[in-house]
C-alpha cells in the first residue's frame, strides 16, 4: 500500500520556469491537499479539493495553481517560478474533511528556485 | 480564530529520559488536536490524535498526551527517549472553516527533539 506519492523528491528550477509537481494516493481518499512547508515554521495550506473536479484556496494560493480529474490525482503547477517559491511542498489526503480526521502525507518536493 | 503556540522550538535529552513537548492551543469552538512526527526528508506521520473522548490520548511508538481544556494545553509526553524519537513534532489543530464544513488543520511552528546517547 504505497498511500500518497510525490514526485520529483528534488528539483532546482530557473526563475521564470515553470512545473508540475505530481501527487497520487491509492487509498481512495476524497480531500486532497497541498501544503509548502518553510525553514522554522508550520505547513501552511496552499490550495484542496473535496473531490475530483472541485478545487479551492487555501492560505497561501497565490502563484500556484491545482486541478482534479481524478480521485487519484492532485497536481500543483507553478507557472512562473519566483525565488520566493523556494520550499518543501507536501501533499496530503483524507478520508473526509471532518475535523476528525486525520491527513496522510506524502514524503515531500523540495524544490529550489534559482 | 484558532492558533497554536508550541513552547520550544528545540528539546534535548538523554536516551532512556523523559519527553515532554508543550502545545497550547486557542480555539472557539471544541477542536480536534493532533500531534504528527517528521523524520529527516521525510512527510508528517500521526502519532496521535485527541478527538473529545478520553483526555488522556495514547499514540504510536509510546507517545501520549493529554488535553487540558482549563489550560488550553495539549502536552506530548514519552516516559523513556529512544534515539530513533529524534524527530521534529508538530502540534496541529483543527477545526470547521467558516462554511462550517470543512476541517482546516493549523500546524504549529514545530519542537526539533534531540535525543542524546
């Protein structure tokens, strides 16, 4: 049971490039979830989605966006890549969106904007 | 709206010494709370989570915490360290967005926890 997949584990990328960072989960999950996770601080919610074909914002949107064609997948696209977009980006999923419930995370994208 | 302060952003101890990593929390409604663990270039994994049943939580690999609604707090404890407990722990909170149907986590700023031999 692999749970959630990112990939790449690694990337630098070129200021002005773009790329998609990939996530996938096999537990059938329905919320799906991006977080950037910063030097010395706490993950902060970048974009979700409820279900395939619903997205919607989180804290952090701006600079990135997300789509969901299927229940599997969730990726995230940066399209003009900025210094500031230098982190390590974790997807996640859940059952529901219950407060309850708990979020499964991948091992992380830490990506380096040059 | 809700926040969460975790008191130390660095914890050291000895092998075979007690855990203790603070959380205190603040919340307007009832929350659901968690505690997850990050291994080095690894994702979040969830130790435990406190859930308004019993106060006294047990998780995984011997961790517990209890939630104390007077104190606000969330306090995860470990009666022995292990060196493979060298992690960073972060404490998280959720509860309902303004719609009411949707559970948003809020992530403290995360406890580094050395544990020395």
């Amino acid at each position: 049971n692999a749970g959630v997949t990112q990939t790449p584990k690694f990337r630098i990328l070129k200021i002005g490039q773009s790329m998609t960072l990939q996530c996938t989960q096999d537990m059938n999950h329905n919320y799906m979830y991006w977080y950037r996770q910063d030097p010395g601080m706490g993950l902060k919610l970048i974009y979700y989605s409820v279900g395939a074909g619903i997205t919607d914002k989180g804290e952090v949107p701006n600079g990135y966006n997300v789509s969901r064609s299927t229940t599997e997948d969730f990726p995230l696209r940066l399209e003009l890549a900025a210094p500031s977009q230098t982190s390590v980006y974790f997807c996640a999923s859940s059952y529901s969106g219950g407060v309850s419930q708990p979020q499964h995370f991948g091992d992380g994208t830490r990506l380096s904007i040059l | 709206a809700q926040s969460v302060t975790q008191l130390d952003s660095h914890v050291s101890v000895s092998e075979g010494t007690p855990v203790l990593l603070r959380c205190n929390y603040s919340s307007s409604y009832s929350p659901s709370l968690f505690w997850y663990v990050q291994h080095p270039n690894k994702g979040l994994q969830l130790l435990l989570k406190y859930t308004s049943a019993a106060t006294l939580v047990k998780g995984i690999n011997g961790f517990e915490a209890e939630f104390k609604k007077s104190e606000t707090s969330f306090h995860l404890t470990k009666p022995s360290a292990h060196m493979s407990d060298a992690a960073e722990y972060f404490c998280v909170v959720s509860e309902l967005d303004d719609g009411g149907s949707q559970g948003n986590l809020i992530f403290g700023k995360g406890t580094k926890l050395s544990v020395k031999p």
